[in-house]
C-alpha cells in the first residue's frame, strides 16, 4: 500500500507533466523571483504555447516546427499585450490584468464560436505524431516499476532536458548585468530608474522571457497529453507553478526544478495516500474522487500560505536574504 | 461593528504561534472530511427546446473502452449530471427513442458526443435539440432586459468591490481572496437554509453576520498578525490566494462542485414592467442593494467610523498621526466588507445559483470595477462595478454570453491604458 | 540687500562666476546648467511647486532650502523626471528636458539620491555600485549570454567600483548584501553609486538626513570633492543650517513652492523672506499638516 504511494508519488515528481510545470516555475521565478512581476496569470502562457502549437498542426495541416514556432511567437505577443498597459504602474495591476488575461483566453478558447479553430470545448487532437514519431523510445515498458510508455519516457526527457538546459541558461543570464539589472528591479525600480536603467524595457524583456518559458511549459504539456482543451487551463495551475517556485526558492537556478518534483511528489503522493486509504474501505462506505481533489487543493493553499509566512525563501533560499526583505 | 478591546497591533512572540495554529486548522478541517463526497469528475448537460426544457430523456456514457458507465435521465429543468470513476475520455450517447414526442435533436446524426475529462473538471455534452430560437423579443426589448439584468448584477458587484476596495486602501493588500469571501457568504445562507432548514429571511441576516464576523476574524487573527511582523504586501498578497485557494476548495469539499439553489424564492413567475421581465425576487434584489449601497456611501460619509475609513485610505500615516485607532479602523473595514460579501453572495446565488467557484468569477468583475473606479476609492468601486456588471450584460445583446465577461475585462485594459488612476481615482506618479 | 560678494576667508567657495549676480529670486546666472520656466505642479488643489524662473550655475554647490512642504522634493521630482508637472518647461546642458522619462534624465548627466536612501537590500554592495555603470553592453538582452563580450567592460567597471568603495570607506563592506548597511553608510553607498554614472549634474536630497554626526564631515567632504575634484555641479535639498553654510556656494530658498530668495550663505540667513517662511512654517499657519520623519530636524 505504502509502495503504490510512493511509485504514484514517484511517477508524477519525473513524469512529463511535471516538466512542464517545471518550465512553468522557471518563467515565473524570472518574473517574481528576479523582476518582482507578479504574474498571475502564467497558464495564460502555457494556453497560447499550447494553442499556439496545436492550432497550425491539427487545423492547419502545418508541419510540428510551425507549431513550435508559432507557439512562442503566441507567448511573445501576450506578454507584449499585457505588459504595455500595465508594466509602467503598481506590481498589483499586472497581477490582476494577468489572472483577468488568463481566463479571458480560456473563455474565449471554450466559446462555441472559436470551435472551428480551437475545437471549443472539445479541444483539439492529432498534433504530436511527428513528436512521437522521431522518439528513441519503441519499447512499452521503461523505469522498472514506475512502468513508463514509450511516449511517455519520450516526453519525459524532452520535457526534462530543456528545462535543464532552459534552466542553466536562466541562471547565466542572471549574474550577467542584464540579470544585474533585473535584480535592482525587483529591489527598487526608482533606485534603477536614477541610475539611468529603462525599467519598462527591462520589465516588458523579462515578462517576454517567463512568458515564454511559459508558453514551452504549455507545448510540453499538450505534447505529452497528446491533446489540449480549454479546462486542461484553470487558474489553480499558476497558483501550483507560484507554490513550486515559493517550495523551491525564489531566485535560485535550482529553486524551480526542486520545487516541482517536491510539489508533485508531496501532492501526488497525499492524493494517492487518500485515495489508498478510502479505497481499501477503512472508512466504509465513501469513495474517493472528488474529495481527493478538494483536499489536494486546499493543502496546496494551506502550503502556499505557511510556506509565505514561515519560509518566503523556500528550502532552498539563503537565510539572510530573507531576513532583509523586511521593508 | 465597533469592537472597544481592539488595540493596536505590537509584535507578539506567540504571533508565529497563532498563524500555526491558523493554518493548521484549515488543513485540519479537510482530513475528517475528505471521503463525504462522490467522484469529483462529472458530465453534465442540459436539455431544452426553443427555451423550454426537456425532462425524461436517457443520456447513456461509456469509457472510451466502451466500458458502461452510467445512465441519467434529465430532470424536470432539463439537467442531467453524472459521476464518473476517475479522469478520462468518455462517450456520451443521447437516447433519441426517449425524447418526447415532437423534440428531435438538431442534428440528427449527432447523438453521441465525445468528452475528455480531466480531474475534478465537470465536463459538458452538449446537445441541441429542436429548432434554432427565434430572436424573438425586439431590439428594444432585449437592450433594456439586458441593461436591467447589468445593473442587477451590477449593483451586486459594487456591493461586494467596496470592501475590496477599502481593505486595498486602507492595508495596501489586493484581496485575493475577495472573491472567495462572497462564496463564503453564498453557502453560509445555502448551509443555515438548506442543510439546517431555517427560514430564508433568518438565514440570511445570520449568514451576513457570520460572514462579517469571519471576516473581522480573518484580520484579527490572520492579516494583523502579518502585519505586525512587518510581513511585504506582495507576501501578503500570495498569502491571501492561498487563502482564497483554500476557502474556495473547502466549500468544494463540503458543498461538492454543482450548482444549487435555496430553498425558497426559486421559482417565482416573472412581472412584466414596461420593456422587461424580472422576478419578484430580483426586484427586491435591486432595491436593497441600492438601500445598502446608499447606506455605506452614508457610512462613510456622515459617521465618525466612515469618516475614519476614507482618512486612513487617504492618508494612512497622517490618519494614525490626527490620533484615529489605524488598526481598529482596518478591522472594521473587513467586518464591513465581509458583511457586504455576505450579502452580495446571497444575492447572487439567490439570482443565479450558488457554487463554490462563483466568487472567483465575480473576484475578476470586482477588480476590473474597482480600477475602473480607482483603486482604493469606495465611490469608485461602487461606480466601477455598476458599469462593469452593464458592460458585461448588455454585450450579450450583440455578441455571445459566454463570452460576456470578456468585454468587461476589455473595458479594465482599456482604463489601464488611458487613466490607470481609474474614474474616481488620484492620479499616480508613473515612472 | 547688498550687491558686493563678500567671500569668508577659508571656507573654500568658488562664487567667483557668481560675484556680481544680484540677490534676487529668479536671478540669471552668467553659465546655467540648469534653466527652469514656469514650472507648476499641484496636489489635489495644493499647490506643491511653482516656479516661475530659475537658474542654477554650472561647477558650483548649490544649496535648495525651505520649511517643511516647500516642494522641495517635489522640485527634485520632476525636474529628474520621477513626477510630471501640470505646466512649464526647464532644459539641462541646453537641451530641454520636459516629459523625459526618468532613467533617460539620468542618462543625460542629471543623477539623483533619494531623501529615503534606496539601497538595493538584497544587492551586495559591489554589486549597487556596478549597476551604476552608463552604457553597459552587458545589461543588453542580446548580449547577456555572450559573458566574452562584456567581460572586459565588467572588469573595468569592477575596477573603477572598488575605487569608489575605498573612496567612500565601503571597501571592507563590498561582499555583504546593501540591506546590511547602516543608515550613514546607505547615504554613502548611494553617493557613491551615483557617480558610477559620471553626472556632470548630482542632485542630493537630504544628503545628511540620519547620518551619524561622526560620518557627516567626511560626507561634506565627499561632497566638495564632487565639485573641487571632479568638476561637477551639485544640487542639494538640506534641512541642516550648518551644513547648508559649510559647502554651498549659493542657496536658493523655497517656500509654498515658489523661489523666494537666493543669494550666498551669508547673505540667505538675513533675507526677510526667508525668516518669514521659516517662522510661518514653524506657527503652522494655514499648512496642510504634514508628518514629520523623526530624522527632519526643524532649522527655524
């Protein structure tokens, strides 16, 4: 019993779907991290990265490279859009423009009308093949117990290996005086402003830079679903991607990756343990299902808000930098 | 609403201790909990021909494996809902020898519809039935009917924007959990109506009363703990969505994901009145939220407490300096603004239904009232909301209401982009 | 008032330029760096700043005083960009300078310090002096991840930091994060990062304000030296009297947001206006009750 929890827990911290959101938590710890942005709308860009992709390829008939390219192209001109009314007033309006952005597009990506280009409600399917068709990965049965599909390994470390790589060159950019930059940002945009910094500039190329980090995350997450709708896309999947990077440590090149594989782990493992527990009739007659979900998310608040008050620099952040951000 | 033991916030040792013990009791309220519900993931729909609905009809799902998993016949207002076993894709088949006798489907090819459902997601299959509805009222009729239902909705928005408002001005925190708190209140009044029985006119004062007190609690025993550890606004911020998070999901937890309605004042026969149709319901409605915007606009304009409120909003440093009680004004402000949530949920779930994501809904409409308005200004919010609720309403005249919330949105990028200090609002310095 | 410049014997001024320049608000001046015009900006029907003409003389110290709510910050504000006025006009170098955006005042040679003293916390102190460096090739996106391209232009920026830290005495402080930092040191590390950016203009607001006595005099002396070594004009807001009269070549007086007086030192403490100001301020008479930081010491 104990082992299924920890194989499911196991399962959810490597597979695919935790890279995505790894690659998620990476764009938003540019943003909060780094800038101080509060973007609060990060699946935004996971459901244009994600559209973006699956548009020209199962509409379209466009070949997977227009995907992948229209895919970032999509999550450039979102943040372009959001940060210009926005970037140049208080943190709070790009937090609150960017959640109104994300549902607005999950709208408008379910609204019956757009279904001939979005699928509606139905969505869209039949835009990996020529992802799974280069896969190295034949076989049905990888990892031993974990018992991984082909697809699934495949996706997997394709997921993985650019939010590594994507991750390394996060953390290169910020010790160069471009990161310099964004830092001073984050600690007092007039104190960057005087020394003669184009806050704006920098903002908007930071909001660019996560969001498209954002909108990969989206195209991993669709690739290895093999499909995408509009609900794969609530609001909760930005406060997951907040708690990973908070759970890892903001401002940390490895804050994000920890913080995803902890995450999924954590919460995989207590819906599994719940699930488990139900399951095998110790309190007898319940099922499981919905209160799995329920529970889940409100641990995941609960953790959000603790880890904000008793641990704002996560497991991984320094110490005495949290202690200075005391204002 | 004045609460003469409150003093002053000063660091406490034990500060830490109490926000544990916060925290640890709202996760601890799920474990007892956690298997009263069904599945989490359902599909549901609703039948109706030319506006009237269906009941009867059998809706057959299979797994994608062709697995049986269920059958639902619709019910008297053409709903149907079924629970699932788990995410997936499902098969959804419409009975087309259960329908009565002259319904078709408008397609008569199309009975079954594929859905994938993703976890705790609640799916729809649609199914179209008979005829496409005739724009059958004129264009006056419609533009009014609409106008009336924004300011209805509207008003309610103002209702529930003004706390957020004040709470904004007067602590800096952008509420997150705003909206949740509406929902809060909505299933207050379902809970003391439906599940305990009461009487609707007791529930509701009741409700409201609790609502403001868990309010009121929320800043005494949460929000002025962190602010006496001199806790970052943007901190406080991520907190209050946790917060939110965390309300939200308990009401999905205690409540499950379907919509409900009270017990009374439901099915009421709707008054003609001029170009528009209302229920009696919504009538009073729209009367007692302008009776309770104009008090709080009284409030704050002719009592000492109101008076207090704008200062410390305006200027918090020189309120606290001029001798006014800064924390004890906040405190009010949230009982205030959690009694006005209280009754903007009621509201709503009386004029719509009651579920545990509605105020999540609203928290958008309320922020994108409340910049318009300006931030931090309570006349504002209540003008912000108005014009958002219209906004919102009267689109539906030309463009689809699913999308309906979308141009009030639009409306809020627009303000962002001309007058970010909003209508009412100061104008900010901008870098 | 008396036209003749009278120059006290070792206090170091260079009011040379300025010797037979007239007492009087709004005076030209012989070499402006900055020029003014009909500035106004108010508050909620508070006027906080209105200006109707002033010039401020290139290579000297000039001091900008005033009661309490004089617009002296305000003034700062917009004249670096950080606020935008309701009306007028003023020009820097000969160029003008309305409705420019703050970081590009700066870029222009006009740098300023904040009365609230900005030090990026979670910065090492090496690392605040190095953003202040002009022109970086490195702070370009493009660029960024190319280290061989600005690896040289950093290290002479990290010479030309340390320089600086030893300067100002922060040399041993350089690795620890800028939140560390006392109240007098920030003062410091913020002068410092400013002339990272080589301003041919520096405006100090309230350069004193909560520095320990023991850090003012070498705070003073930093300041002369911007103008004795370096050649550079300075501004300064400054509550502090002795101070104001120990480096400032010339003041200007400001009270309800208009120039009352300038003059020299000596001359300014005598001005009828100015003690008119300074009293009335301090009876309080019809002022919007402001509160008053613990560090604003009254001058009257």
């Amino acid at each position: 019993m104990i082992e299924t929890v920890v194989f499911d827990a196991l399962r959810a911290a490597i597979g695919p779907t935790a890279a995505a959101y790894a690659l998620l938590a990476i764009g938003l710890n540019i943003h909060f991290g780094y800038t101080g942005l509060l973007n609060f709308g990060q699946v935004g860009f996971m459901l244009v990265g994600g559209y973006g992709l699956a548009i020209p390829v199962a509409v379209y008939g466009q070949p997977l490279w227009v995907g992948l390219l229209s895919g970032l192209a999509a999550a450039v001109v979102l943040a372009l859009l959001l940060g210009a009314p926005t970037l140049r007033l208080r943190a709070d309006y790009l937090a609150i423009t960017t959640i109104a952005a994300a549902e607005i597009l999950r709208f408008l990506s379910r609204n019956s009308t757009s279904e001939d280009v979005t699928g509606g409600v139905y969505g869209l399917r039949q835009f990996a093949g020529e992802f799974y068709a280069v896969s190295p990965f034949p076989g049905d049965r990888y990892l031993g117990a974990l018992a991984f599909s082909g697809n699934r390994m495949w996706a997997m470390t394709v997921g993985w290996g650019v939010a590594v790589l994507l991750s390394i060159a996060v953390h290169r950019l910020m010790r160069s005086p471009w990161g310099r930059v964004l830092r001073s940002i984050r600690e007092d945009e007039d104190a960057a402003r005087s020394l003669g910094k184009n806050v704006f500039l920098y903002k908007m190329q930071s909001l660019i830079l996560g969001g498209v980090l954002g909108g990969i995350g989206g195209m991993v997450f669709v690739l290895s679903l093999q499909t995408i709708q509009p609900d794969m896309f609530l609001p909760q999947v930005t406060f997951f991607a907040f708690t990973m990077v908070i759970l890892g440590g903001t401002a940390t090149a490895v804050g994000p990756l920890a913080g995803t594989v902890l995450f999924w782990f954590l919460i995989t493992g207590l819906q599994s343990g719940v699930r488990t527990v139900v399951e095998s009739g110790v309190i007898p007659g319940v099922s499981a299902g919905q209160a799995v979900g329920a529970t889940t998310l409100i641990v995941v608040g609960a953790l959000l808000m603790a880890l904000m008050v008793f641990r704002p620099q996560g497991i991984l952040g320094d110490r005495e930098e949290l202690r200075l951000d005391v204002r | 609403m004045r609460d003469p033991s409150v003093t002053p916030a000063r660091p406490r040792p034990d500060v830490r201790a109490r926000l544990g013990a916060v925290i640890g009791l709202l996760a601890a309220l799920l474990l007892p909990v956690a298997a009263l519900a069904q599945s989490s993931e359902t599909i549901a729909g609703r039948l109706s021909d030319g506006g009237e609905p269906v009941a009867g009809v059998l809706i057959v799902v299979t797994a994608e494996d062709g697995t049986p998993v269920g059958e639902v016949r619709s019910g008297a207002d053409g709903a149907w809902e079924l629970g699932l076993p788990g995410p997936g894709a499902y098969v959804v088949e419409l009975d087309v020898a259960s329908l009565p006798d002259g319904v078709t489907l408008r397609d008569p090819d199309r009975t079954t519809v594929a859905v994938n459902v993703f976890e705790n997601a609640r799916s729809a299959a649609v199914f179209a039935l008979g005829e496409p509805v005739d724009q059958g009222p004129t264009f006056g009729r419609l533009l009014a009917q609409n106008a009336v239902n924004g300011l209805k909705f509207g008003l309610i928005i103002a209702m529930t924007a003004v706390g957020l408002s004040l709470i904004f001005g007067t602590t800096g925190l952008v509420n997150f959990a705003h909206g949740d708190l509406v929902t809060v209140g909505a299933f207050l009044t379902f809970f003391l109506n439906v599940t305990l029985g009461l009487r609707f006119l007791i529930a509701v004062p009741l409700a409201v009363l609790t609502s403001a007190a868990f309010s009121g609690g929320l800043d005494r025993f949460l929000w002025r703990p962190l602010r006496a550890r001199q806790t970052g606004l943007i901190a406080m911020l991520v907190v209050s969505i946790g917060l939110g998070f965390v309300l939200r999901h308990l009401a999905l937890l205690f409540f499950g994901g379907s919509r409900s309605s009270y017990g009374e004042y439901t099915l009421q026969t709707a008054l003609e009145i001029g170009l528009v149709r209302l229920q009696p319901t919504e009538i009073v409605v729209m009367g007692l939220s302008l009776a309770i915007l104009t008090g709080v606009g009284l409030l704050l304009n002719r009592t000492r407490l109101g008076k207090a409120m704008r200062a410390v909003a305006d200027e918090r440093d020189l309120a606290e300096s001029s001798g006014i009680d800064v924390q004890r004004v906040i405190l009010a402000v949230w009982i205030l603004g959690g009694a006005l949530t209280g009754i903007g949920g009621t509201f709503l779930g009386l004029i719509e239904s009651v579920d545990y994501l509605m105020g999540f809904r609203l928290l958008l409409l309320m922020f994108a009232g409340v910049i318009l308005g300006g931030l931090g200004s309570a006349y504002g919010a209540m003008v912000g909301g108005i014009v958002v609720g219209l906004v919102s309403e009267v689109s539906t005249v030309w463009f689809s209401s699913q999308i309906k919330y979308v141009w009030a949105l639009l409306v809020l990028a627009v303000i962002l982009l001309v007058r970010p200090q909003g209508i009412l609002g100061r104008r900010e310095r901008i870098g | 008032m008396s036209a003749d410049a009278h120059v006290p014997a070792g206090s170091g001024r260079t009011i040379g330029p300025l010797a037979g320049v007239a007492r009087e608000p709004g005076v030209a001046k012989p070499d402006p760096v900055l020029v003014v015009d009909g500035l106004r900006r108010s508050f909620g029907g508070v006027t906080a700043v209105d200006v109707a003409h002033l010039e401020i003389q290139r290579g000297l110290i000039t001091g900008l005083i005033g009661p309490n709510g004089a617009g002296k910050t305000t003034l700062f504000n917009l004249l670096t960009g950080f606020d935008t006025p309701d009306a007028g006009t003023w020009s820097f170098d000969g160029e003008p300078l309305g409705s420019t955006s703050a970081y590009a005042v700066a870029r222009r040679g006009m740098v300023r310090t904040f009365q609230l003293t900005k030090a990026l916390s979670r910065m090492t102190v090496l690392e605040n002096l190095m953003l202040g460096g002009a022109g970086q090739a490195g702070e370009r996106l493009s660029l960024a991840l190319l280290a061989p391209a600005w690896r040289r232009e950093e290290a002479a920026l990290r010479e030309r930091a340390e320089e600086l830290l030893v300067r100002f005495k922060l040399d041993h402080m350089r690795d620890q994060f800028a939140g560390t930092l006392s109240g007098g040191q920030r003062k410091l590390l913020e002068m410092a990062r400013a002339l990272m950016v080589e301003p041919s203009l520096v405006m100090l607001d309230e350069p004193m304000a909560g520095v320990n006595p023991a850090l003012t005099q070498s705070l003073l002396g930093h300041v002369k030296d911007l103008r004795d070594r370096e050649g550079r004009t300075v501004v300064f807001v400054e509550h502090d009297m002795d101070v104001v009269f120990d480096i400032s070549d010339w003041v200007v007086c400001l009270a309800e947001g208009r120039v009352i007086a300038e003059g020299p030192p000596e001359s300014i403490g005598s001005d009828e206006a100015v003690i008119d100001a300074y009293l009335g301020a301090s009876h309080g008479r019809d002022r919007p009750p402001r509160k008053r930081p613990p560090h604003e010491r009254g001058t009257a």
